[in-house]
C-alpha cells in the first residue's frame, strides 16, 4: 500500500470519526463544566477504531467461502482481544502487503475438504461388531460374563488374545453348541498378564493406562469413571482410525479360567486356579475387533506383489502419521504388531492396523519427548528396530529422547519385509527364520547409511528412496511421517506427469494441485459413502440429505480409507514438499 494511500484512509477515517463526536450528542459525556470523561472517550475511539478495522480491512476480502471464513475468525479476534489481530494488521500496513494472501485463500479451500472428509462415517466400522451395538446387547458394565471364548489366537510375554462373542440375550445355553466353529466369533478379547498390580480397578488400570491409549470406550462402573477423568488429564487418547486397532472397551475383571489357561499361560494365572501361578486375581481385558492374522503371518503365508506393498506401507505411515499429530509414540513397531484384515479376493489389499501400545508414549504434558535421567527410564520395547538417537542416548539430567522420528525409522525397516527381504536389522539368515550365526546384521546404534541392503529393481526407485531417507540416522535429515505418507499417496493416486522422479519437471500449480483434490474429494463423497447425521441435521432434527452405504465397494475400502485419511489431514504446502522431494530426489 502507497503512502499515498495511506495518507488518504488516515484523514478519511479521521474525519469521519471527529464528525461522529461533535455531531452525536450522545457521544458526549459532559461534567464538571463541560470537559468530557477519559473513560468515555477511550471507550468510544475503541470501538470505532474495532469498527473501522471490519468495514475498511476485512470487508477488503473478496467474497468467497474461504474469506467468509477468515472474516468470522477476524471478527471474534476484534470482539475479544484485539491486541495480537491489531499488531498483525500494524505490519502488514507497514510492510504494504495485504492481509488475505492468495496462499491463505488457497489453504483455506484445503481446510474446507478437511472439515468436509472429516464429517464422514470411516467406511471401517463395522456395524455388526460396533461398540455402540455391542454395549445396547450388555446388561450393565461389561465383564467376562458377557462373553463366549473360543481359541486362543495369539500370546506374547504380557498377554493372551482370545476369539470371543456376545452370549446371545434369549438363548444363552445353544451358545456353547458353537464354540468349536470359528466363524462365530467376530471380537477378540484380551487378557492383559498382571503379576504386580493390586487386585483392583484403579490399581491395574494405572499400571496398564497405555494399552488403553486407542480405547474407545471404559466399562461404566463409578470408580473406572473417577480414574478415567484423571487418566485424561495426563495421557493422551488416540482417536480411532482405520490403520490404528480398534479396541471398543477396556474393563476390569476376575481371572478366569479360559480355554487352554492351564497349557498356554500357567505362570500368570492366580494360585485359586493354578497352585503354581504367580498372577494377581484381577487384570484388564480389552474388547477388540479381531482380524485375521499379523503381518509376520501374512508375509510368510501370502507374500505381497510390489503394489500391495506400496499400498501396505503407505497405510503403515497414515497410522504413524496420525499417531505423532495426537502426541503419541508407538516405540514397539514390528511384524507381530501390525494386524491385517484380509480382502476375499488375493488381489485386493489388505486392511492394515497397528496393535499393542503397551509401550507407547502418550504424555500430555512433554509431548513426544522422554526426560532421560536414568538407565532405569523405559526407553521403548523393542531394542532391535529402535530408532539410532533413542538408541545412542546416553542418560543425565538434562537428557531428552525425541520419539517425533522414531516410529518412522522403524517403519523404514520393516519396509525390507514389505518387499520380500530380510530385515537388515534382524539376526536373520534366510526367509525361513533360521538364526544368523554367520549372518552379517546392523545395529541401530552404529549402522551407516551406505551399509543398508539396496532394493532390488521391482521396487520403483521413489519408494527405494523415499525409505533409504526414513533410514538416515540424523533425525534433523530424517523425512518426518506425514511427508513421507504423502509422497506415497501421490505416488498412488497422483497424475503420473506429476511423479516424474529424478526428473527435473515443472511443478505442478496450487490450481491443479486443489483441482485434483476436490476430485478425490468429490469421488470419496458421492460414491456410496454414509455422512454423519449429527454434523448434518435440520433445525427441525431431520437429516439435510440421505446417502446410502453402496455395498459394491466394499472390496475397496483399504482404497477408499486409504484416500480418507489423507483428506482428512491435507495440507497444500505439504502436498507441495512432497512434490518437490518427488522433483529434487
């Protein structure tokens, strides 16, 4: 703005102010003789100061969606405190740019399809497995009661994971007539190993708080409620997400003894059941959605072609990505982890889903980082894939260990897996498990770049890349998650003139970039996807429109989840890092 023009605004306003006073007798505030109040005064050149700033700078703003947004945000900021808005406009006026840049207008139509995605039912949940569903079938608190058992699915060193379902409200007792038949049980139920925690619900609940990070859902009884507020307080909660395992409660309960107790876990079981058990009378049971096997599993059984794969990492770095946005560090990222829930057809995708936070940092307070004051401090549970600077942290009193890169380095890792290599950082020799006595292996904490194991050449040059830089050692070099989830995601879904790698291309414009966002935005809506009633309704408690769930789609929902989430977090400057990346690599 010239001062020109600003020589000529200051006198318009300033007259049209000064008029205002000597012509509105009810402006003035006359005492003692005439002389008018201080008070007053200030109070009314406040307020016609808040009124000029909307009528001559924010009214400026043309008179689109994104800058009907921004003006409401710039009203609220006049009507509360105006200081930080008035400093901001104070440099904008002498820098002589504008306030409402085209950059914030093009960002806005970005947070628009965020909010848009946002408001719409995840095409993961389940209706016949929904938590909502599943405590209107329970009377009362949920508890071990409520639940048939089947097979015991898995079992690690802190617990056991079970089939289970819902004893059926009319005929309990035909129940036990299909225990045997596998199909019949849609959860899984698991039970937490507890050898230290006190036989109450408080007690076990503080000692395993992080298992029940992803938890929807407490069981109902008062003293899980009095602990729920204040676990709230100091651990963050992770919202649900497809790649993030869907846990629908958490609860507390009596040990029991549940099909094949005595043979699997005998040591953790109470000394009422086993004489020899060293296990307390209580522990936590977490409901879950049971999926069909891990990736360990999956990859011995079905190894994956190079697409799937791609596909299989890119939902791997969405949940790691929505795990930092939350300030929340899984630390315990491998094979065994990671659950799959396979397609019916072998050429679609599975649905992938990061399971046990048993380890996982999930602090409010500190965030991401760890005070690292003794050797005693748990730095994560497992040392083979632990990232170089957890690794190397040596600890003292001033001693932090950022978790931000960490889980991206793991992933980096299991991306050898992925593509039907041995993980270069596993005692492993060969593809049937056997251990590498004589088998060259890295260590996290003093492996060099240039030692890594290239990909062979089916795997496109930008993936092989893109996980040599999850795999840098300095975490300042080290791609962060959500870039990384983009690259892949534009790698997928992008126009291939776009994913020209190691060429030098003319970028992409901002309009192009958003005209194939609203795209994927358009397609995501209008096929088949449900809208969440309590963001849509009339005044009158109606649904604004109805859209029904296409069931054709079904077999592409790890597609469909897969485009969600990154609608659900997209950023135009971030898609414009990835494509610069994609450009330079």
């Amino acid at each position: 703005m010239s001062i020109k023009a600003c020589a000529f605004r200051l006198l318009r306003n300033g007259r049209t102010l000064l008029r205002h006073f000597w012509t509105n007798p009810a402006s003035k505030d006359v005492v003692d003789g005439g002389i008018v109040s201080s008070a007053s005064t200030v109070r009314i050149v406040r307020e016609h100061a808040r009124r000029l700033l909307i009528d001559n700078v924010v009214k400026r703003v043309s008179n689109s969606t994104a800058a009907e947004l921004r003006r409401r945000a710039a009203k609220r900021l006049l009507y509360g405190n105006a200081a930080p808005f008035l400093a901001f406009v104070g440099v904008n006026l002498a820098s002589g740019t504008s306030i409402i840049t085209e950059e914030d207008e093009l960002e806005a139509a970005c947070w628009g399809i965020r909010e848009t995605v946002s408001a719409m039912d995840w095409t993961f949940v389940d209706k016949e497995s929904d938590v909502h569903n599943i405590a209107m079938r329970l009377n009362g608190p949920f508890s071990l009661e409520n639940f048939i058992f089947g097979k015991a699915i898995a079992k690690g060193c802190n617990g056991v994971v079970y089939t289970a379902k819902i004893k059926s409200e009319l005929s309990p007792d035909m129940d036990s007539n299909i225990i045997e038949n596998d199909d019949k049980f849609p959860l899984a139920v698991k039970m937490m190993f507890n050898y230290d925690a006190e036989s109450n619900a408080m007690s076990i609940l503080r000692a395993m708080h992080r298992e029940t990070v992803p938890a929807l859902s407490y069981s109902s009884n008062e003293e899980i409620l009095v602990w729920e507020d204040s676990f709230r307080q100091r651990c963050r909660a992770l919202p649900q997400h497809p790649n993030i395992v869907r846990i629908y409660n958490a609860f507390t309960d009596s040990v029991q003894a549940l099909p094949g107790s005595l043979s699997l876990y005998p040591d953790a079981l109470p000394a009422r059941i086993n004489p020899n058990g060293f296990g307390r009378n209580m522990s936590l049971f977490l409901v879950m959605k049971r999926y069909d096997m891990s990736l360990k599993d999956f990859l011995c059984q079905h190894p994956p072609n190079t697409k799937i794969a791609i596909m299989l990492l890119t939902q791997l770095l969405e949940a790691v990505t929505h795990m930092v946005s939350n300030g929340v560090a899984h630390r315990d990222l491998k094979a065994d982890n990671i659950l799959l829930d396979l397609d019916e057809s072998d050429t679609m995708c599975p649905t992938l889903a990061v399971t046990d936070f048993g380890c996982c940092l999930a602090d409010q307070v500190y965030g991401l980082s760890l005070h690292y004051t003794t050797p005693d401090t748990d730095k994560g549970g497992n040392a083979a894939l632990m990232a170089p600077e957890v690794a190397c942290a040596e600890p003292g009193p001033f001693t932090y260990i950022n978790y931000n890169k960490a889980d991206v380095w793991a992933v980096g890792t299991l991306a050898y897996q992925l593509f039907g290599m041995d993980n270069p950082f596993h005692r492993i020799s060969n593809n049937q498990g056997l251990s590498g006595t004589g088998t060259k292996f890295l260590l996290s904490a003093t492996y060099t770049e240039s030692e890594l194991p290239p990909f062979p050449e089916t795997v496109p040059s930008i993936i092989s890349k893109l996980v040599m830089e999850m795999l840098m050692r300095n975490p300042s070099r080290r791609i962060t998650a959500e870039l990384a989830a983009t690259v892949c995601q534009l790698y997928l879904w992008a126009p291939s003139s776009w994913i020209q790698f190691g060429k030098k291309t003319t970028l992409p414009s901002s309009s192009e970039i958003l005209q194939w966002l609203f795209c994927l935005t358009t397609k995501v809506v209008s096929e088949g996807r449900r809208i969440s009633s309590a963001k849509f309704m009339s005044d009158e408690g109606e649904p604004l429109f109805k859209a029904e769930f296409n069931s054709d789609l079904g077999h592409a929902s790890p597609e469909y989840n897969l485009v969600e989430s990154f609608l659900r977090r997209i950023k135009l400057s971030v898609v414009r890092d990835a494509l610069q990346w994609i450009n330079q690599a």
